[in-house]
C-alpha cells in the first residue's frame, strides 16, 4: 500500500513539474514572439 500511495505522489511530481516546463516554454515562446513581431514592426516603419 505504501510504494501504492508513493507512486501517486511521484506521478503527480511529474505532472507538475511538466506542466511547469509547458508554461516556462509558454512563456518563452510568447516573450519570442513579442520581440519579433516588435523587430517586424520597427522594420515595416523604415
């Protein structure tokens, strides 16, 4: 029953630390995304 409820909680470690590396990755690509669509509007000006 132990290893049972370990396994649980170790699961549920991955699951959050997954979803943390999805925002984190989130994250990045939105900030890239940003500072390209800045890079094109600076260009489009000139």
């Amino acid at each position: 029953m132990e290893w049972h409820i370990e396994a649980l909680q170790s699961t549920q470690g991955d699951q959050i630390t997954t979803t943390l590396h999805s925002i984190i990755q989130l994250l990045l690509l939105t900030q890239h995304f940003n500072s390209l669509r800045e890079i094109l509007h600076r260009w489009g000006k000139n």
